[in-house]
C-alpha cells in the first residue's frame, strides 16, 4: 500500500467493526440451514424398551 511499516498498513486497513462477527453469522445462517439434511425427532423415552430400561 506504499506505507514504509507493514505494521502501519496492517493496522489501518484489517481493523473490523464490533459487530463483524454478529452480522457474518446472520448472513450465513440462513443459508447454512439449508445446507443441512432435515433432522429426524426422537419421541420422548424413544431410546427405552418395554419396561423403561436404556437400550
């Protein structure tokens, strides 16, 4: 960028605002739900036998 130290380069042009991180999630969010295959719901006590016991 033509500055004699990298470091003022770095520090003037790779600052982010502070809620950067806040707004990158809520871009992807949606798109990264679709992404994922549906999920299947477990009914309740779904992984227990007969008589109530684990599996």
């Amino acid at each position: 960028m033509g500055h004699e130290q990298a470091s003022t380069t770095l520090n003037r042009y790779t600052h982010t605002p502070d809620d950067y991180a806040a707004r990158v999630l809520a871009a992807f969010e949606g798109f990264a739900a679709s992404l994922l295959p549906p999920t299947l719901e477990t009914p309740p006590g779904g992984d227990l036998d007969d008589d109530g016991e684990s599996l």
